[in-house]
C-alpha cells in the first residue's frame, strides 16, 4: 500500500498505559511532535473484537472489565482536557479506525506502547502495512531492556534465576518520569468536528456495589482512574502497611491483606516504576523489611512474565507451552469446567472464589492459584479454557500475568517442579479454618 503522508503530525495511541506520569510513549510522542512543531492527538480505541464470543462460547470481555476499563480512559481523558487537549475516542477494529483516521487528518505517524502478546503485536503489523509509521515505546517493566543484564531473548526462564541474576548485578529500575502537564495543540477543530460524529464510545457499565469486595471499586478511593490509584498507593505506604504485606497477603477478604496495586497496573493507571519508587521512599523512611523486598519480590515475577512474552512470543499460548514433555491426550472435560466456571462444583472453597469472581470482576491471588489449579488437576480441564475465563472475569487481568500464571500452574511454563498441585482441603484449614470466606460468598 502507498504511505500516508509522513510529519503532518503526531497520533498517540493509549494502550495498556492510561496514566499522564511515568508515560515514556507519551514523552515521546510530545517530543516528536515539538520537534517537527506539528500538533498531537491524543486517541482510545474501544476494540470491539474484545465483545466477542471466545473459542470457548463466552464473551471474551465481561462487563466488569469494560467498567474499570472505561473508568481509567475517563480519568485520562479529564485530565488531558484539562490541559487543553482532547482524547478521540473511537470504537471498532483498531486496524481499521487509526488508519481512517490518520487518512483523515492526512498524517502517518502512530506512537504507542509496545505490548509483546500476539493479539497485540499484530495489530501493529497491520498498521504499518497500511502504512502508517509506528513508533512502539517499551515501558511496562521496571527496567528498560538495555539495563537487564543479559539479552531479553536470554532471560532466564526460571523466575528464581532471573531474579538473582538481576539482583547480582544490581537492581535499579530508573525513577518514574513526571507527570505530563504539557501537550501540544490539537488538529484544526473542523478536523475533529467531522471525526466526531463518525467516532463513538460504547455504553460504560457502573461496578457492582456489593459490600462484600475484597477490591470495592463502586467506593471514590478504588475509582479505577490515575488519580485515585497515586492516592492509594500514597495512603498504603502512610499506613505502614508495606511492613504487614508479607504476613497478610495471602488473606482472602477485606481491603487491606494485599497493596491491591494489581487493577491499576493492568489498565496501567498506575506505572511498577512508580510503585517501585513508592517502596523505596518507604524503606527509606520507614525501614527495610523483609515484607517491603516481597513487594519488589512481586513487581519482579510480575516482569519476568513480560520478558517470558518478549522471548518466546505464541509459544505462551499454545496448549503444550514452552514445555518438551508430551501433552497428555484427553477430551477437555466441557462439563467439568461449566460446574467450575458458575462456582458449582460442590467444593465450598472453589465455589466460593468462582462466586466472588463472577459478581465483583476480582478475587484474592491465594484463590487464583487454587481456583486454577482445581480446574487443571482435579476437573482435568483444558488450562486454556481457565485462562480464557480469568481474562473475560478479572477486573485486573493483564496478558502477561495471566498467560504466564496458568502455564506455570498446568506445568506448561518455566516451573522447574513442573505442574502444581494445590490441595483444597488443606488450603481451608490454612486460609479459611473458620469458614468466614465461604460463608461470604455462599
């Protein structure tokens, strides 16, 4: 295809990254379009392939997600016109509405965030067959690639490996960039106005308010915007909570047993460098702990999976993974994971985290792993199927953690013990003895 015309200005595509600070795709995308003295469009696209049905025969993104979702772009798109700029918001198939609209405004340059997932990385191949400029910046991880010590396509496959590795050579991710307070001009307003009627935005779905939530997003302090996050992060370390983290955060109810960073990272409201730096601040402060290095413990595994995604690419979504050994041949128990899938699988435990699950768009990561690991080994189910359903579910689901969690627990990953086992009925007695969870939920 013929190249759009090149330096008629800039389009920056927000991604996994609605956040003005700690946003090197932003700072980047302003840069050039100060440098070539051009305007720049700030842009979400509402995916509408996202609401369709998966292989699986289910929505493949449930309300709950589009919520928190739509209320990450809204506290961006505040913000930005606040500043005096705008965010287009469009909806359909990105490879089909940036291309119309860069014809539109007669400019070929796109800056977005580099996601390494499948889904994601062909969306940018077919952009730039239309041809289109696409400048992806990475930034999701708390290092940038030329500061790990090995090549990314190195990177040890086991966690524990790559974590000392890392830490040998001294870990130190870069401060957080500032906050954006400045953007370029916008197209001419005629522009905008013609884009406007033909541009939409789907219906946005309030949370659910139940009183129950581990994550109670339906309350101003979880709104699922920039904002609130940087303020929860701020009231997390003011408590002194980071010295608790590793003695609660395997609770199952109530706000406070874990940082509950995790839904804000995954719509990326909230940077791992800037919770990183939070910590930091903290033991500085406050004291190192051994609690304070599991936070940092976490953001770590939390980035191996993206380098895992940065290596091996779809290999992370095939049935038998990265693993050699030979997958065992058998029919996906369909019914099974119906049972597993509406929490009615006549195990309290299970039942109970599939029901929170389904109502409230998040549960606890003790009960991902043991919800996980029932379908796996005690329903003998398809461990794509679950992962499938986590993405549709979860309010926090990020591609990285997900995919990388069920290969781990199905012993299709980088598990040097290979497939877990979590046994239910020992799980109780260790996390819900007096039967206050399940009693909860059912």
């Amino acid at each position: 295809m013929t190249p759009l015309e090149s330096n008629a200005g800039v389009v920056f595509w927000f991604r996994n990254d609605l956040r003005l600070h700690d946003n090197p795709a932003l700072q980047h995308a302003i840069a050039l379009a100060d440098r070539q003295r051009t305007w720049l469009l700030p842009v979400y696209v509402h995916d509408c392939a996202l609401q369709l049905t998966s292989p699986w025969g289910f929505v493949r993104t449930s309300e709950h997600r589009m919520a928190w979702s739509a209320m990450a772009m809204q506290d961006v798109a505040q913000q930005l016109a606040a500043l005096g700029s705008q965010l287009m918001q469009l909806t359909g198939e990105p490879t089909e509405v940036l291309p119309a609209l860069m014809r539109h405004l007669n400019t070929s340059t796109l800056v977005c965030e580099d996601i390494a997932a499948p889904y994601e990385q062909a969306h940018i191949q077919a952009l730039k067959k239309y041809g289109l400029e696409v400048k992806t910046v990475w930034q999701s991880t708390l290092m940038a690639p030329e500061q790990l010590p090995f090549e990314p396509n190195n990177v040890p496959d086991v966690f524990s490996s790559f974590r000392r590795e890392v830490e040998r050579h001294g870990f130190t991710p870069a401060q957080p960039l500032p906050a954006v307070t400045r953007l370029p001009e916008l197209p001419e307003q005629a522009a905008l106005n013609s884009l406007t009627t033909r541009s939409s935005s789907p219906s946005t779905c309030a949370p659910l308010n139940d009183p129950r939530s581990a994550f109670p997003w339906s309350q101003a302090e979880f709104h699922g915007g920039e904002r609130a996050a940087l303020a929860h992060l701020a009231h997390y370390c003011s408590r002194g909570l980071p010295h608790s983290y590793k003695a609660t955060r395997n609770g199952l109810y109530g706000s406070d047993y874990s940082t509950k960073w995790s839904p804000w990272l995954a719509t990326g409201a909230l940077s791992a460098r800037q919770a990183w730096a939070a910590i930091q601040a903290f033991e500085a402060q406050q004291g190192a702990t051994e609690s304070t290095y599991w936070i940092g413990f976490e953001l770590l595994w939390r980035d191996h999976f993206r380098w895992l995604h940065l290596k091996y690419g779809e290999r992370m979504y095939w049935q038998r993974g990265l693993s050699d050994a030979p997958l065992q041949q058998r029919a996906h128990n369909a019914r099974g994971f119906e049972r597993w899938r509406t929490g009615q699988t006549g195990h309290a435990l299970i039942d109970a985290g599939m029901r929170e699950l389904n109502v409230t768009g998040y549960t606890s990561n003790r009960l991902r792993q043991n919800l996980a690991s029932y379908l796996i080994h005690d329903l003998r189910c398809d461990w794509r199927a679950g992962a499938a359903w986590f993405e549709s579910q979860l309010i926090d689901f990020d591609v990285y953690n997900n995919q990388g969690n069920w290969l781990y627990l199905s012993g299709r990953g980088t598990d040097p013990r290979g497939s877990r086992r979590f046994n239910p009925d020992k799980q109780v007695l260790d996390y819900d003895a007096d039967g206050t969870y399940r009693k909860l939920w059912l």
